[in-house]
C-alpha cells in the first residue's frame, strides 16, 4: 500500500520503539547474544511513520540492517546502554514501544583485553541480571518523570507449559510489568492453544483481550498500532 493510502491516525505524535537483540560484552571482542531479528520492531517504526509519527527507533543488533525511511535511529549494544537511551528519550514521548529482545542477563566481569586460552581451559563466566527497562519506564512514569499519558508498550514471546497456556503467561507478565498494552506472541507448541489463526493477542490493562490474525510483520504492526492509537489523546483537535 502506498504510505499516503495508510490513514494518518498518528499524525503529530511522538512514537519511540526499541528492537533487535542486545549484547552483552565479555571481553573487547566477545559477547552473549540472541537470534532476535529486529523485523517486527522495524516494521512497527516504518508503518507509524507511514501513518504520520514521528518516530525514534533505538536498535540493537539485528539480522537485515538498513535503516527505514523518514525515522529516527539511534544504534546501542548492551540493555545498559539501551535502557539510557529510553531513559532519556521516553520524556518527549506519546508512545513507548519494547520490542526490542533485551538479555535477562550479562557477565559480571568485562575483560578489558581479548580473554586468551591458556592452558588450564574455559573459566566459568558469571552473570547478573540486567535492570528491567520495561518495568523501569512503567515506574518512571508514576514517579512523574515520563507524563502520565505517555502510552507504554511491552511484547513477550511466550509457549505454554505446565504453569498454563500463552494467555495465561500473558495474562500474568501484563500484570507484572504494568505496562498499558502487551503483545504476546505464540511460540513453539504453544501455537497449538487458542485459536488456529491467531498468532498472538495484543491485551491491554483495561482487559480487553485482541486476537491478531496470522500474517507478515508489516500486517502485525498495523494491528498493534490500531490498539495504540485507542490509547492516545487526539493530537489534532
Ligand atoms: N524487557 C525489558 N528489560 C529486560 C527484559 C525484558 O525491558 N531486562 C522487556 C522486553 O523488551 C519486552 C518485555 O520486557 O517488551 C517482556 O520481555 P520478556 O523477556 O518476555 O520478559 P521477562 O520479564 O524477561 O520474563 P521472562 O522470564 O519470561 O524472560
Ligand atoms: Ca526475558
């Protein structure tokens, strides 16, 4: 579709998304990494620009570089450096979108020069929990640092198992970041849950609950922004 056919819905408003994979260094050479490919957050920042945001995109590693037209991009490595990036970005923001792939966790010890071999084999690394940039935001905003009506988005790719389906994994992780929306994506056998032609719901906190049809990433998006345009005020009236 051409970008003027798309309805300017986000006209005026001020989107920042995160995506791709962070890494986290071991030595000045080395680090830990996810397969994360960036392409539904990059999707997500093409198509709200295309419906008329202005859109920042801060983007760790991800699998098919190349920078979407008429968006802002800013590059990071590590959560650290991601999480200082929103930090510092979500003030100007309407909308606040993670869907980048953050690791949970990173070695203690960065070695400041390349790790060698030696002789007497690997050493065990060490790890410590990144801050939870997603949460971190969601309380920024009620300590007043970030506006009350900045709309915060957060993704989970989930599978169901002994604890209770997608949904239900859903359902609780919503609830533990206290973001207003999070879009939860079917993975693995979890798929075999719900309906066959839902790859995943958008939930929202007021608790509505949207199937989002199975489909490419582009259509994905345009779904999701549909559920953040119900949650921000009207920029042109
Ligand atoms: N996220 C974040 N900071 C982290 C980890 C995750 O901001 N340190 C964000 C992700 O960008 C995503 C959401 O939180 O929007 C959910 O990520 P997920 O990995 O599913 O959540 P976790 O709380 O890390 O739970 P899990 O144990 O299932 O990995
Ligand atoms: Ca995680």
């Amino acid at each position: 579709a051409r970008a003027d056919a798309l309805p300017q819905d986000l006209t005026g408003v001020d989107v920042l998304i995160s995506a791709g994979g962070t890494r986290e260094a071991l030595d000045p050479v080395r680090y830990l990494g996810n397969h994360s490919s960036g392409k539904q957050g990059y999707a997500l920042a093409r198509v709200a620009a295309q419906r008329g945001a202005r859109v920042t995109l801060v983007s760790g590693a991800v699998s098919d570089p190349g920078d979407p037209a008429a968006v802002d991009v800013v590059h990071i490595d590590s959560a650290d450096e991601l999480s200082r990036e929103m930090h510092a970005r979500a003030p100007q923001a309407d909308v606040v979108i993670m869907a980048a792939a953050v690791a949970d966790f990173r070695p203690v010890d960065v070695a400041g020069a390349k790790i060698k071999k030696g002789e007497q084999g690997p050493a065990p690394i060490e790890l410590t929990t990144n801050p939870d940039i997603l949460a971190s935001l969601v309380t920024a905003r009620s300590e007043g640092t970030i506006p009350a009506t900045t709309a915060i988005v957060g993704f989970a790719a989930e599978t169901g198992d002994a604890e209770g389906g997608v949904l239900d994994h859903g359902r609780a992780k919503l609830r533990r970041k206290g973001c207003d929306l999070l879009v939860v994506n079917a993975v693995g056998d979890g798929r075999a849950f719900g309906t066959t032609d839902n790859t995943g719901w958008v939930l929202a906190a007021d608790g509505a609950e949207t199937g989002l049809p199975y489909g490419s990433k582009t259509l994905m998006a345009s779904r999701i922004l549909d559920e953040v345009v119900s949650l921000v005020p009207d920029r042109k009236g």
